[in-house]
C-alpha cells in the first residue's frame, strides 16, 4: 500500500493499492484507494486489459460493504434458524462433527467442494486439508463445471493444459481469430480490444447459435456461423473435411510435429459439407468458405490464425471430443506453437487457471501432478510431511461427488468454500435435496447465498480485496493480489480457518496463516510439476509487477523453475510434452446432444452469461448498478417463436422438462435461431435455469451437459399447445 493524504479532505490515511479485480480471468489491473467512504476503483495499466475494465470490475468495491455481509460465524439452532456464535464455539463443533461421522462413516464420508475464484494459496491449502487434515480423498471443485473438458483435450493431446499458452498480446496481429461458442464480448471486454485486427481485416470467424455482442463484431466480410446447439463438434469435422481433402493441410508440421494423423483421416472422410450441412444446420457453402480462409491464413501461407474455444462447445457430455476436434483442426493448419498463432481455451473464473493446478481436483496434487502417480505423491507427500500411505487416492468428480451426498455409500459432510451449488450445478433441484440430506454442511463464504439456506454452519471469510495471494490468470500469468482495504472485525482468513480445523482434528504437518509462507510451500510442492512455480516468491511477484521505467509491470508466466526463476510466455514453440515431443491427432465422432428432439413442441434451451452479472450471480445481484441493468432472469426467443406461442415482450413463462420447471420473462430478439431459447444462468429459487439442466457428463472430464437441454414453453395461455 502507498499511504498519502488528500487535501481539503479529513486527516483519515488515504491508501493506493495497485492489484487485480476480483472477478473472470483476465484479471484486469485495478488500483484501489482506500480510506474515506467505499473504496473507489481506477482501472490500471497492464498488458491484458490496456487500462480497461469492465462494468463489474468498476463497481466491484460495492459488494465490500454490502450491509448483507455474514457479520460473524452462524450455527442452525433447533427451531432451523442461522444464530450468530463465536468462532470458538463454531470451530469446536464443526471439529467434533466431522469426528464422529468420520468414526462411523470411514473419513470419505466427509468431503469438500472448492472453487477457481479461490487465490493460488487458499486453493493449494485447501487441497492439503482435504487430504491430510480430514484424510479424505473426495475434494473436487466448480472449476470442473468450467475448464475440465478443455483441460483433459489439451492434456490429451498436447501433453499440458495452459490455457492460452501464449501471451494475449499475440491476438494483436492476428489475421483470423475463431471463436467457438465463446462470447469475450460480454464475458472478457477489455479482451476484445486484442482482436481489432482481425476484426477490421475481417478475420473474426465466430461459432454460435445466439447472434451474440461477439458474433455481431464479424461484420460484412467475417464469418458467423450458427450451427443447430450441441453440433461444434460436426460443424469443426466438416472444415477438417474440407481442408484435409482439398489439400490444404500444412504437411511439413504435420510430419514432424504430430502422430496419428493418418487414423484421424479415416475418421474425417465421412464428413463432407453437404452431411455437416444436414447434421448442424450450417450451410455447406459457409463451411467450405471457413476452412478455406482458415487455409490461407494459415502460418505456412505466412499468415497468423488462432482457433478459440469457449464453454459453448465445453460445456457438453462430448466437450473434451469437441474440443479436441478445434485441437486436431490447429493441428491440421500447423497452427499450435508457431510463431503469431495458436489454439487456446479462454479460461473463466478469476484463478480459474491456477485453482486447476495445485490440488483441488478430485485426481490432482499441487504443480498439476497427478495423484495416480507414485512420484508425485512421494514428492507431495514429502513436501506435507506425511507418510506415503497417508496421502488418499483420487476422489469423485463433481457431479458426481455432489449425486452421492447423503446417499448410503456418500459423502455424509461437505465444506463448501467458493461456489454456489443449488444455482450452479446442473439438475440443482435434485442437489438441493441432496444438500438437504447431509449430516452436515458447512460454509465459507462473506455473504449468505442461495446456498447457506441447507447450511449447518457459515463462517465469515475475506473478501478479495483483504487479503494478501496470487492468482494464475488466462495465459498462465501469476500476478498479485493485495490487500488493500481492512476486514470487518469478525470475518477471518481461509487459511487460518483450515490452520484451526487441521489443530483441532490432530493434523501433520504445518500450517501457517501467511500468504507468502504458504505460497512457498505451494512452490516447494510444484517443484518439477507441469506447472512448475518453484521459481517464485510474493516478493519476486511484487517486482515483476512493479510499475518501472514508465512500463506496466506484468507478472510471470508459469512454468518457473527455481533453476532459471524466469517465466515462459510460450509453451510448444519447440516441442510438445509428451513421451515423444509431438501432439497427438485423436480420433473424435460427433454423438451430439444427451436430451434429444422427440416430442412435438420441444425446442433447444441454451445457457450462458450476460455482461453484468456474474456466474449464480450471488456477488452481482447485491451491487446496484448491475443489477439495475439487468433485474431478473430472462429467456431469449426468436418473433416466430414468440408468435407460434403469442408471446409478449416481458411476459412471465416456464420452461419445462422432465428434470423441473424455470419460470423467466420473455425477451423477443431476432438474435436467436427460431427454434433456440436461450437463459442465463445468474439467478437461484425458481428462476434458476439448471432446474432444467441435465447431470450426465463427458465420460473424459466429468463436464455436465450445462450448454444445451430441450425443453417445453408452458404459459398460463399455452399450455396446451405445448403439452407432448
Ligand atoms: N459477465 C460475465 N463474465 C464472465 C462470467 C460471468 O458469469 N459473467 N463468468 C466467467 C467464467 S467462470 C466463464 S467460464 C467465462 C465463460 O465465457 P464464455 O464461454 O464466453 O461464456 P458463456 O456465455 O457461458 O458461453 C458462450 C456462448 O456459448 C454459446 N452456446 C451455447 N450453446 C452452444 C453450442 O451448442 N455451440 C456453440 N458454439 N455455442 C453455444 C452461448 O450462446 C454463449 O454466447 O466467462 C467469465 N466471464
Ligand atoms: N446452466 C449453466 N450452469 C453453469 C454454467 C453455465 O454456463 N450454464 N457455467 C458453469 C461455470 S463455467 C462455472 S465457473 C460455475 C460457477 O458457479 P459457482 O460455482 O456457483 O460460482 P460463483 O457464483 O462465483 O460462486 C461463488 C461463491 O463463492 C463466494 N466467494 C467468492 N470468493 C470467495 C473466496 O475467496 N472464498 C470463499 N470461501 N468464497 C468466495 C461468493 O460470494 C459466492 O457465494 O457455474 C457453472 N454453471
Ligand atoms: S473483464 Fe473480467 S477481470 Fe476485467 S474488469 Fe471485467 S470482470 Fe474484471
Ligand atoms: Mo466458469
């Protein structure tokens, strides 16, 4: 912090902090003063946001007084109400809670749920407080819900998961950027600016069913394609088509870069553009034009091109295939590691990146290793203290972990720290009762979402701007976070939460408070893991960010060894991690969608975001500004479907399937197929659309279907014409 005054004003300090919003992953840079009334935010110079922020980012000291904030720890007393307690009283009995269902229910029974808006320190800690503080192997996250396919495609077939493994700075002289089913428009704003070449040479090439703010950037001589939902997959078989048989692959990094081509050949044959024209609804004409300006802007042809998954093809039970489909065509094109292009996933939650790296997956420990493998866990192991044997096997992944809860083989206790279930996963009306059924729930969080309602016990934690860490953003960058305001007097740090527990359960090891302690165990921990952070410290960190010589500081990008202490931007340029140093074309088959089109009047029900709300929309419903802009849940519809069912602008109407009903108004918008409806998932209760959500998963990552569902339109008028 810089402490200053400010003429005129009272003698109260007045503190500069210079950190990151608290929000998505491209972790725009904010400065924060601090000292008289809310805190107010400056955008900041750096190289991602261009001294950008969005509307959230603006307004995010808001929520740091909210006057709703969890104001001390709260117990569910007999008559079911949450009572304020102190934190002696709410520790002791969430200790000898989880002692005695794990006496009788074996330490699986009690299980934790995390979440990618967790800093770097509090992530990795909580990973080792699942497995050596409570001994449990069932630990998963939200990040499952968001980054998991796109992750087990790069790992698959790239040897490693950085999200962007590039600077995002590399759009700037793009000639085509593709982007499928990602909307950075209203998702990452500031990001947009890096795609102003392609944009203007009309090289933006966009993949989705809505004409989103993103979509209507391609303008006259760009591309938009709106294939049927769930198709991603057939529509990228079909450009694969087109390009590999009309000769337009890049054969030289194909044969020294790659393996398996010949066997993803076979696979594409069947896919010529008149049957992808029949499968996803894209005209063949339209396929054929983006394969081949994706040919001549290839990096062979001296151009510079970049493929771009977003969760509109992730979020789906062929997610990981999908992805893999993108990976396989920027292989094709020799896209991946070149100089200017690339493929990449744009990674969501704020430490969306880094909360997928040290240990809060069911099957990972810290540096991404896995918790499969003998050496990882001897050096993990090593690093906590413990014996071998000590360290549990892989968990459940989340919905999976979530269906068990108080089933007779599940999990009879969960910690939540970081997410929102009963809003943000999938068939929620079914977890809810889930949720219902445990011995115990308890939760960190600074404000009583929609999920505190099942909870046992909530205990008050810091908010982002009070506490110290690190966050890993999109492209793999670690960057800062301070604290830059003070806490409210009864809320306390996640880390000395699990110090408190792991003391009072008998825990190994140590388990310090500081940030910056921690932070070097968690690097000590990654030493010679993937994604290797052993080269750094909070001090380091601070001076890689230090504004100098008039240039924006810009963190570090893992990997970071402690033998070099420098970061690497790129990834790939030379070789792949892989066994043999090449990427690996895997053979993918479109199956298309779990809930298919069978009764009458059923139509496609998609899901995403909107600009002013983020995720179960528990932080930005409670900030006014953003809320006044958008005040309630909506369901997009295209005029012929609002005319089939006489529909009016604003009319109040469910939407329903065999899993629930969500009730939302309408919104008539000719920036939707006709036979799509499309809601964002940013409201709970009844409005929540994952009431209608499907649970079944990729059988690869674990990624519930949250993209596309088929539902019904039922109105007090039409129910009858909708009835199957
Ligand atoms: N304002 C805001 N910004 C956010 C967030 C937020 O909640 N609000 N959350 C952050 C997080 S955690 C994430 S993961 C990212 C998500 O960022 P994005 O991936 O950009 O966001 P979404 O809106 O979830 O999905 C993108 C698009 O997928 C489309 N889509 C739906 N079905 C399909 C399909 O079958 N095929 C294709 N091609 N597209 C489809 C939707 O119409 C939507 O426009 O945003 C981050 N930024
Ligand atoms: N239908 C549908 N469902 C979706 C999606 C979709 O596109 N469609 N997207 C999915 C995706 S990509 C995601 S990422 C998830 C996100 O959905 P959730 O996992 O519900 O995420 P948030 O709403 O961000 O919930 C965060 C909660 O943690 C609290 N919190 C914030 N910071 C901290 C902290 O540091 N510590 C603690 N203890 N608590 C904190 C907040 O106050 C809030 O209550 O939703 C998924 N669900
Ligand atoms: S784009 Fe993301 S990081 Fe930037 S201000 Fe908006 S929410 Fe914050
Ligand atoms: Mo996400």
């Amino acid at each position: 912090m810089v402490p200053a005054t400010i003429s005129g004003e009272t003698a109260a300090p007045i503190q500069s902090t210079d950190t990151h919003c608290p929000y998505c992953a491209l972790q725009c840079a904010m400065t924060i003063t601090s000292g008289v009334g809310t805190p107010r935010i400056a955008p900041r110079e750096f190289p991602t946001n261009r001294g950008g922020l969005c509307r959230k980012g603006w307004t995010a000291a808001e929520l740091l007084s909210t006057p709703d904030r969890v104001s001390s720890p709260l117990i569910r007393d007999e008559s079911g109400t949450l009572v304020p307690t102190s934190w002696q009283v709410a520790l002791d009995f969430v200790a000898e809670r989880i002692r005695t269902i794990q006496g009788k229910h074996g330490k699986d029974s009690v299980a934790v749920f995390g979440g990618g808006g967790l800093t770097n320190e509090k992530a990795y800690q909580l990973g080792k407080f699942a497995r050596i503080a409570l001994g449990t192997a069932n630990i998963d996250y939200n990040g499952r819900f968001c980054m998991s396919s796109a992750a087990a495609a790069a790992n698959r077939s790239l040897g490693l998961d950085r999200g962007l493994p590039f600077p995002v700075t590399d759009f700037d002289e793009a000639d085509v950027i593709m982007l499928i089913g990602s909307n950075p428009a209203e998702t990452m704003p500031p990001l947009v600016g890096h795609f102003a070449h392609a944009k203007n040479t009309g090289g933006l090439i966009v993949l989705d069913p809505r004409v989103t703010a993103t979509a209507a950037l391609v303008g006259e001589f760009g591309e938009h394609i709106q294939p049927v939902p769930g198709t991603d997959l057939a529509v990228l078989l079909g450009i694969s088509h087109v390009i590999a048989f009309e000769g337009l692959l890049d054969r030289d990094y194909i044969a020294e870069r790659t393996q398996g081509f010949d066997h993803y050949l076979s696979a594409l044959s069947a896919w010529w553009p008149e049957r992808t024209e029949a499968v996803t609804g894209v005209p063949a004409e339209q396929i054929r034009s983006v394969a081949r300006t994706l040919a001549a802007n290839s990096p062979k042809q001296g151009g510079r091109t970049f493929i771009i998954t977003g969760r509109g093809i992730e979020q789906s039970r062929q997610g990981t295939d999908g992805v893999t489909a993108a990976i396989n065509l920027a292989l094709m094109l020799g896209l991946v590691g070149a100089a200017g292009s690339g493929y990449g996933t744009l990674t969501g939650q704020g430490n969306g990146q880094g909360g997928r790296e040290h240990g809060q997956k069911a099957d990972q420990l810290p540096g991404y290793r896995m918790i499969t493998d003998p050496d990882a866990r001897e050096h993990v192991a090593k690093v906590w203290g413990v014996e071998l044997q000590d360290l549990p096997d892989k968990g459940k992944p989340a919905v999976e972990l979530l269906k068990g809860l108080g089933q007779p083989d599940g999990p009879q206790a969960l910690l939540v720290h970081g997410s929102n279930i009963v809003v943000s996963a999938p068939r929620s009306i079914d977890i809810a009762e889930r949720l219902r059924s445990l011995k115990l729930l308890v939760i960190c969080d600074f404000i009583l979402n929609e999920t505190s309602q099942y909870a046992d016990v909530v205990l008050p934690v810091l908010q982002w701007a009070e506490e110290d860490g690190t966050m890993t953003n999109l492209e793999g960058r670690v960057i800062r976070r301070k604290a830059a305001t003070q806490p409210p007097e009864h809320a306390r740090s996640e880390l000395w939460v699990m110090r408190e527990l792991a003391q009072r359960l008998g825990a190994p090891g140590v388990w310090s408070t500081d940030p910056a302690e921690v932070f070097d165990e968690l690097a000590a921990a990654s030493r010679g893991g993937k994604a290797d952070y052993s080269g750094l410290t909070h001090q380091t960190l601070d001076c890689h960010e230090a504004h100098t010589g008039g240039q924006p500081g810009s963190g570090l990008y893992w990997p970071i060894p402690a033998t070099s202490q420098a970061g690497t931007p790129r990834v790939f340029t030379h070789t792949f991690p892989t066994p043999s140093g090449r990427a690996t074309f895997h053979p993918v088959q479109h199956r298309g969608n779990a809930d298919p089109i069978t009764r009458d009047h059923s139509i496609y029900l998609v899901t995403g975001r909107v600009l002013e709300q983020y995720q179960s929309g528990a932080q930005t419903r409670r900030v006014k500004a953003l809320t006044d802009a958008v005040p309630e849940a909506y369901v997009e519809m295209h005029p012929l479907l609002a005319q089939r069912y006489d529909l009016q602008e604003g009319q109040n109407i469910t939407l329903k399937n065999d899993r629930g009903t969500v009730a939302a108004a309408v919104r008539i918008t000719r920036n939707i197929r006709p036979d799509t409806v499309f809601m964002p998932f940013h409201w709970g209760h009844e409005n929540s659309v994952n009431r209608v959500i499907n649970w079944v998963t990729d059988p690869i990552s674990g990624m519930p279907e949250f993209k596309t569902a088929t539902v019904l339109i039922e109105t007090s008028r039409t129910t009858a014409v909708s009835a199957p």
